[in-house]
C-alpha cells in the first residue's frame, strides 16, 4: 500500500523503493503515530468531519494497533503509512477519513516532538541521578585531598569532593539546558498541514490540549519545515558527552598505575586476552569514543539542514537516525557512566600522598610573603629561586629549614610552616566556590 499513486502510471524501481523508504527507521514512532493520530481525530470530530461514533470507532482501532505486536515490520513507507495501512485494515473506508487535511509533514514533526519530549524526561532522570551519586561520593569525600592539576601539572591542593562537584555543576547546567529546550520542542504543530493549513476548521489548540503541547505552532511553514528543536537536542546531547568525556579521561587516568587514585569495579572493567594482569577501564574508554559519534550526529543534521529550501524536502527524511542514535547512545553511557562512578573504589591515601610532592604550595607561600609586605610579584620570583633550590635539594618547602628560607627572604619566620600545612591551606581559602576544607560537624 501506498499513500499516493493516482497519478503515476509506471512502477517504482525496487531500488528507489527500498531507498525511499524508512519504516525500518520511523517505526520507533509508532507509539506517537497513533497517539497524535487520535488527538487529530478528535480534532476532526469537532470540526464537523466525521462524527462521534466515527469518532470513537477509529479511537478504538487505534488503540487496537497501539498494542499489537508487530513482529515482521511490514514492507511500506514509513510508519504513517503502516498505521494508516493498518487501520483501514481495521475499520475498512472510515480508516481513510483520518488523513483529511493532515500531512506526513506535519505528522512527522509532531511525531518526534512527542518522542523527543518523552526521552528529553527520561534524560534528564538520568541526569539527576549522576547529579546525586555524585552528591553522595562527594559527601564522603569532603575533606580528602588531592592535588589539583592545570596542564595536566601539579598546580595546587584540592579536595576530591571539589573536583567531583565541578562536574556536578556541569550536569546541573546540562539539566538546565534540556529543560529550556523542552519549552520548544513541546509544541503543537500538528494542523500546518503540507504546508500552508488547512480550509477544515481545526481547532488547534484543542488538539494541543489533548497532546499536553504548551504551544501552537504560528506558521505552517516554519512548522513543518524546520528541525531546529532536534538540533537543539543534538547539540545539548554533545555537551552533556563532551562532559562525561573529559571525566572518563579522569577516570582512565586515575587507575593507571601512574596515578593509582581509583579502582574501577570488576562489574565496569575488562580484561586482555592476551596480558592476563590486565583490567582495562573500558567503560570509561567507551563513553569517550560514543562522544565523537555523538558530536557526528549534530554535525549531520546541521549539514542535512543548510540550504533546504522552505519548506519539507525530503532530505529531511535523514533526521531520525541521529536522533535516534544520540539518544540511545547518551543514556546507555549515563547509565554506565554513574554505575561506574558509584562503584568505583577511591584510594583517598594515595591522592593525599600525591599532593606531598610537586610543590602545590608554592602559590600559598607566596601569599605568606604577600602578607610580610612584599609585593606579589617579587613574592612570586622569591618562591621560584625557592623551589628551584628544593628541587635540587630533592626535599619538599616544608622540610627546608628556617635558615634555608632566609637565604632567600630575610622576612620568613617560623609561622612559615603553618603557612605550608595542606589542611590550613585549604582552610584559609575564602572565596565563594573555592576548594576549601569542611570542619566536621
Ligand atoms: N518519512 C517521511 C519523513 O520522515 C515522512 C514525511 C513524508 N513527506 C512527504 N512529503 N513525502 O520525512
């Protein structure tokens, strides 16, 4: 069955069929096929197009098709020629009513809107609960030091909970993100027709109430030829990957034997076939190799898009498999991704020990000096010529002695050394959002 065919005479080709079609594709929106479907009959039945029992007898095949289990996916179109196909199959000539004044172009929209919408909430689920297992790791590790890095280079003493909490912040933002996006994706613009409405006088917010759509689309244009709030999806789907990226980079650094901050669980390592002592951080190695696909999948659509002309072209067709791609692909590495996390043993001696060698107090000495009236910049290259002799020395600035210091700065006094303890560093931080100690309480 086709959805058009008066006017052709001759056969498609085989080829062109199989090319044209994307039912293997669109069938995942069977569900919102049908769910818009019976709001637009609904919509038709006030408009005076078919009646109540009309009305309620195609509701009712509709639901019909909603539950049936369609195991071989049957060889047409798309997915709105299956459910049409299978509800005139149901209701005989009524099921060829629906279509009066409706468009694939306006049914495919509002199609994925209603999908993305759905899987934009199950996100942002998935996005809570990272937020609150890090929360809950944080928790534990408040007063844990490690070292803080800038060029990947010991640069000064943080605590674990802070650096786990800058991804929260991350996350938080990304959840942010999709919740404004979801304001546009959750519109209504189913009644555009192909393209310019429709003379059946639809009321379309009505049909929108039914849909639980906050809005009505205002151009039936724009509405059935834009995929703007698909991109939007895509691109906040590159963030949130970029940043489990950057963490899973963290992650298979920290278990290397040369940082040996954490110990992945066995139920997220793998091993080697071949080197028997191995345990590989795979999971983390996976998200972070999903990211270019993710960033691939907005670049598509972006390229799909530029320079169609108002308005559907069927170029537009090739939406779906991004979408689809990115968003099974971003929860499955959400899902792995906090399962990892949570399981993970976190070796906190090893990240305090690390913070004892590569002179992560240095800032703070100088700050020491900055307090016996010496202008930071002088303070700064006093520091340098101290921790170039230390470096000689192989000692730490803790373990110079007082008169080591003085040759240095005449101005250094014993309270130095309390200047230099990691915990009283991180205890005198002062600013908002700076890595600072957390008394118990
Ligand atoms: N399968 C099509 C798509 O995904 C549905 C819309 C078809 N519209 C048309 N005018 N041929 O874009």
């Amino acid at each position: 069955m086709k959805l058009w065919g008066g006017r052709f005479k001759g056969q498609l080709s085989k080829d062109m069929e199989s090319f044209n079609n994307s039912i293997n594709i669109d069938i995942r929106l069977l569900p919102y096929d049908i769910e818009a479907s019976i709001a637009y009959a609904a919509g038709l039945m006030k408009a005076g197009v078919i009646s109540q029992e009309e009305f309620n007898l195609m509701k009712k095949a509709l639901e019909k098709i909603k539950n049936m289990e369609i195991k071989d996916i049957p060889d047409v179109e798309d997915v709105h020629t299956l459910v049409e196909k299978l509800l005139v199959e149901e209701i005989g000539d009524l099921g060829k009513k629906l279509h009066t004044g409706r468009s694939r172009n306006d049914q495919v929209a509002t199609d994925e809107r209603l999908y993305l919408r759905k899987e934009i909430e199950e996100i942002i689920e998935l996005l809570e609960n990272l937020i609150d297992t890090l929360n809950m790791l944080a928790k534990v590790n408040k007063n844990t030091i490690m070292p803080g890095y800038t060029h990947l280079q010991r640069a000064q003493p943080v605590t674990f909970s802070h650096h786990l909490l800058a991804y929260q912040e991350m996350f938080k933002r990304d959840t942010s993100r999709l919740k404004d996006l979801k304001k546009r994706v959750n519109v209504l613009v189913l009644g555009s027709g192909a393209l310019a409405g429709t003379t059946y006088n639809i009321d379309r917010k009505y049909i929108a109430s039914l849909l639980g759509f906050n809005d009505v689309s205002l151009n039936s244009m724009d509405a059935v030829s834009d995929r703007d709030f698909i991109i939007e999806f895509l691109s906040a789907a590159s963030l949130i990957m970029m940043h489990l990226s950057r963490f899973s980079e963290e992650i298979v650094l920290w278990t290397t034997q040369e940082f040996n901050f954490i110990e992945l669980s066995d139920e997220y390592s793998t091993g080697s076939s071949i080197m028997p002592q191995k345990k590989n951080p795979d999971a983390a190695e996976l998200i972070r190799g999903k990211t270019g696909r993710i960033y691939g999948n907005l670049m598509s659509l972006l390229t799909v898009m530029k320079s169609l002309p108002l308005t559907y072209n069927k170029d537009m067709q090739e939406d779906k498999e991004p979408l689809f791609d990115s968003i099974d692909t971003l929860k499955i590495c959400l899902k792995v991704f906090t399962g990892m996390i949570k399981s993970m043993h976190i070796k906190k001696e090893k990240m305090e020990s690390a913070v004892k060698y590569g002179y992560l107090n240095a800032t703070d000495l100088a700050d020491y000096l900055v307090k016996k009236e010496i202008p930071f910049r002088s303070a700064h290259e006093i520091v340098g010529n101290i921790v170039s002799y230390a470096i000689e020395k192989n000692t730490t600035l803790e373990d110079l002695e007082i008169d080591e210091f003085r040759i240095f700065c005449n101005k250094i006094d014993e309270d130095v050394y309390e200047y230099l303890n990691i915990k009283n560093i991180l205890k005198s931080r002062k600013t908002i959002g700076a890595a600072k100690w957390e008394d118990e309480k």
